[in-house]
C-alpha cells in the first residue's frame, strides 16, 4: 500500500489527526466523564455504526453531529459554539472532519457525548436504561398506567391513543397491547443494549 493511501486513510478514520486508535480515544473521553466506556461505544455504535463523520440534519438543535451525533445545540452547550458549523453538512463526507467543525472530530465527539450522558446517569441515579433513553430525548418518558409520563417527575403527559403511532403500545396477534414500564423510544434503548454485546 502507497504512503499516501495510509495517509488519507488513517486521516479519515481519526487516528492521523490524534495518534490514538478508536478504542483508545473512547477511554480517555469515559475516563475523563466518568461514565461506563462500554455504555458510551455502545450509544456511539447505535448512533452511527461508529462513523464519525456522520451528520443528520433532521435532528432538531442544529443538527446531530459525528460518532455519537451530539446535537449542535447541545455541543454548543457544553463547550464554546462553533460558527463553522452552522453551514449544512452532508449526511456522510470526508469534509465533515474537525478542521471544518470542531463537533466532528473523534474525541471532541466522544467527550461531549460523555457529557450529555454523565449528566443524565446523575439526574437517573445511574440507571443506564433511563440514561440511555435520556441521552436520545433528553428527558425520558415512561408508559405508565395508561399515560406517557417524565420519568423524573412522574408528571403526565398525556394518553397516547390505543391505534396511534406510540411505544407504548404494540400489536400482539391482531391486538393492541399497552407496554408496561416502557420508554416511549425503547427501540432506542433496545438498539443501544443489544449494542452492548458487542463491546
């Protein structure tokens, strides 16, 4: 292989521009957040497959940016904001990288999504379930006794309808059955856990 193929590649993958591997740099942004680094690959796999010049648009907040696609507003939050990066990405680019957005690069990413879900194992008690859902809604909403409720407060919020599109209730052999105790993203959840098989 030519040097400058190893060049490029290892700049799309992140390694070029940090020295350090993928796995090595998830270490050091757990360690520096104090969360499971298991739980925070697989947050990041179930965002996007580990890629980390990943961009959707369609999330609200600016947008949903890198490996663990932290919002822009939520990145913004946490650290000074960015103005490179309010120009629209594409969905999957090599210009998607840290010297056009510092919310693309691999660590930054990983750091403030370590962030994001620190904060959220706080606010839970370290219940990496609602953790997991948090870090996809913010704040996770539970079906519970017939209502959708914030799981921090038990505040409801209202009845999702029996035929309507909602988590809280599936159909089971012709017949809607209402889900006990699940979150109203729990394919979220469910992708995240079976993740963490992987790790």
């Amino acid at each position: 292989m030519s040097k400058l193929l190893i060049t490029v590649l290892l700049f799309l993958t992140g390694s070029y521009a940090t020295g350090r591997t993928l796995d090595e740099d998830f270490e050091r942004a757990a360690k520096k957040t104090n969360v499971p680094v298991k739980l925070l690959k697989a947050i990041c796999f179930a965002e996007s497959n580990h890629r980390p010049y990943m961009y959707n648009p369609d999330d609200p907040g600016g947008g949903a940016f890198g490996i663990c696609q932290v919002l822009g507003t939520t990145a913004a939050s946490f650290m000074e904001e960015d103005p490179k990066c309010l120009k629209v990405w594409k969905r999957s680019s090599s210009e998607n990288n840290y010297n056009n957005c510092k919310y693309f690069g691999r660590y930054t990413n990983m750091y403030l999504a370590g962030r994001v879900l620190r904060w959220q194992m706080n606010m839970h008690k370290n219940d990496w379930l609602a953790s997991i859902a948090g870090y996809n809604s913010g704040t996770p909403k539970l079906c519970i006794d017939g209502w959708v409720i914030k799981s921090n407060n038990a505040k409801k919020l209202y009845k999702p309808r029996k035929w309507g599109r909602s988590s809280c209730w599936k159909t089971v052999s012709g017949k809607r059955v209402w889900q006990e105790g699940h979150f109203l993203n729990q394919p979220y959840v469910n992708r995240v856990m079976k993740a963490l098989g992987r790790f």
